[in-house]
C-alpha cells in the first residue's frame, strides 16, 4: 500500500544539514571538491595522459560501491510481489543481453549508452532534488534542459580531456579511437547549456542546483576521466537514489533504511564479482587491472538498460505525488513492506 506523506516545510538554507537527507546531498559535492584537489596535487588531472595505477583501482571500487543501487529495483512498488519472477527474469535477460552486445560491439554500444546513461543521471539529479531537498523541479523547457546539463556535465566533459584516449587505452582497446569523436566543439557547447543553466537556476534563487552544476563542470573538466565519473557515479548519484528509496521507506533518510536499502542490493554486486571472475578466468584476461573494469563496466552498462525502465517509472510516480499533495511517497519498497 502506498503512504503519502504531508508536505515538508520550509527550509531556512538550502545548505542547512540538520536534514539527513541533505547531508546526503551534501557528500557527492564534496567528494567532487576532493577530487579535484586530489587530482591537482597527483597528476590524475585530466590534461594529463598518464592514467595512474591508483586510479584504475580507485574507479574498480567506485564501481562497486555503486552497484547496489540499481541492484534492488525489483524490490520497489513497480510491479505486485506476485509479478516479480517474472519482472526479474525480464530483467536479468535484458541486461544480459545488453552486456553481450557491448562486450562484442563496444564502439556503437559505447555511444548509445553514454546518451542513455547522460538522460539518466541528469533526471536522477534533478529528481534527487526535488525528493531529498524539496527544490521542484522549472518549467518542463527549463526542467529538461537541467536534466540534459546534469547528465552530460559528468559525462561528455571526461569523455573531452586530453587523458580519455589513454584511459580508454587502459580499460578497451577498442574504444581508443572513440576519443577522437569527442571534439572541442562538443566540450565547448557542454559547458555553454551547463553555464545557460546555471544563470537560469541562480536567477531563481535555486543556489544549491546552480552551485552543484559548477562543481560537476569543475570535476568533469579537471579530473581525470575514470576517477571523475567513479567519484560521481558512487558518491553522487548511487547514493541519491539510495537516498531516495531508503526516504520511501521510512519518510526520511535515516542511517538503518538507507543502511538497510544499500544491504539489500549487496548480493546482486556479489554476482557481478562472480560474473567478471569467470569471463575473465574464461578468456584468460587477468594479467592486468584493465580487463576487470572493462568487463565491470559493460555489466554496470548493462543493468543500466532495465535500471533506466525501472527508474523512469519511480520518477513519475514521484512526480504525479508531489503535483497532486506536494508530498513524496513511501512504502515503496517491497523488501519492507511485504517481509
């Protein structure tokens, strides 16, 4: 059964921490600033070619802590407890099948799923926003601009650093001619609807969006490419949408349900460790770091597919809640409220 919560009220900043769930909103920024002065200070900035070990093993981890989150869609409100063989069939299939595709054609693939994945995260952030610090979303125009900005920012900016085509070297070879796609025309119009957006959040006194959007573009711009989007995926937009399934369970984002939320997704990231194992063990790759995050990538790719499906729905249940009560929703997780 679905719980409506009453409308929150107003906050005195839009930085004020004593909310849990700002805290939260809080982490990704910071790990974002201490990335790029770790960067500055170590050589994993992005004009530099060389891809230090440190990094290959620093986005390794970030990977898998990120994981778990899209790892327990099968257990939100999106389809009736009797339903769910099914849907995790489905599931499971499609990001099989999605993961097979781009571990044997990884160019095309590559870039279909850097433009799936730049709308999800952007919608993920600009919905983040709206659940965790009640700052709802402009116009629908200025709402999608915002989310294009948010999802390409730290995405496409990584993608344009004088280290891609090392890294892509490091993790696929057969990616390396992909950083020649990535001109300076298209860092330079990335930027230009990022900073478009920025002028259009601040001149409505929505701080918190407009300065998030400054550090993604500091951290896109300066780190480098598999440490900046590790530090985003993991700190930034894994732990939102933990944040905001662990806020449908209990009203708020406490530590036991966001604790509990992150636990429930842990098996599935065990199975990922598994699966890399054995198709590296199989193709008898394991001579170095690189073969692992190729292959942890195409996974995390893969399961991206369905996530997408499974989000876009929680988004729009999210959205319908807050336009008709101006409330978020919970008891959305089955995991806790069908034991």
């Amino acid at each position: 059964m679905v719980t409506v919560l009453a409308p929150a009220g107003p906050t005195r900043s839009p930085w004020a921490t004593r909310d849990p769930s700002r805290m939260t909103l809080l982490i990704g920024p910071v790990a974002a600033l201490i990335a790029v002065a770790v960067a500055a200070v170590s050589g994993a900035a992005s004009p530099s070619t060389d891809v230090p070990t440190w990094v290959l093993w620093v986005g390794l981890a970030c990977l898998a802590v990120g994981v778990p989150h899209g790892a327990v869609d099968h257990l939100t409100f999106l389809r009736p407890v009797e339903h769910q063989a099914r849907a995790i069939t489905l599931y499971v299939a499609t990001a099989a099948a999605a993961s097979a595709v781009i571990l044997l054609a990884p160019g095309p693939s590559f870039i279909v799923v850097i433009a799936m994945s730049a709308w999800h995260f952007g919608s993920g952030d600009v919905e983040s926003l709206a659940d965790l610090a009640h700052d709802l979303p402009d116009t629908r125009v200025w709402s999608a601009l915002h989310k294009v900005a948010a999802g390409a920012v730290p995405l496409v900016l990584p993608l344009t650093g004088s280290a891609t085509s090392a890294t892509l070297e490091v993790i696929e070879p057969r990616l390396d001619h992909l950083a020649g796609l990535a001109s300076g025309g298209v860092r330079l119009a990335t930027v230009a609807v990022a900073l478009v957006v920025v002028v259009r959040l601040a001149s409505t006194r929505r701080i918190r969006p407009a300065v998030e959007l400054l550090v993604l573009v500091a951290l896109g711009t300066w780190v480098s490419p598999l440490l900046a989007f590790g530090v985003y995926f993991a700190a930034w937009h894994s732990l939102r949408h933990t944040a905001r399934l662990a806020q449908g369970t209990d009203g708020a984002v406490l530590a036991r349900p966001l604790a509990r939320t992150f636990r429930a997704g842990l098996p599935a990231l065990a199975l990922v460790v598994v699966v890399v194992a054995v198709a590296l063990l199989t193709a008898g790759g394991i001579s170095s770091l690189g073969p692992w995050l190729w292959v942890t990538l195409a996974i995390v790719w893969g399961l991206t597919v369905p996530h997408m499906v499974v989000v876009a729905r929680f988004d729009a249940a999210q959205r319908s809640a807050r336009l008709s009560s101006g409330a978020t929703v919970a008891g959305r997780l089955t995991l806790f409220t069908n034991p």
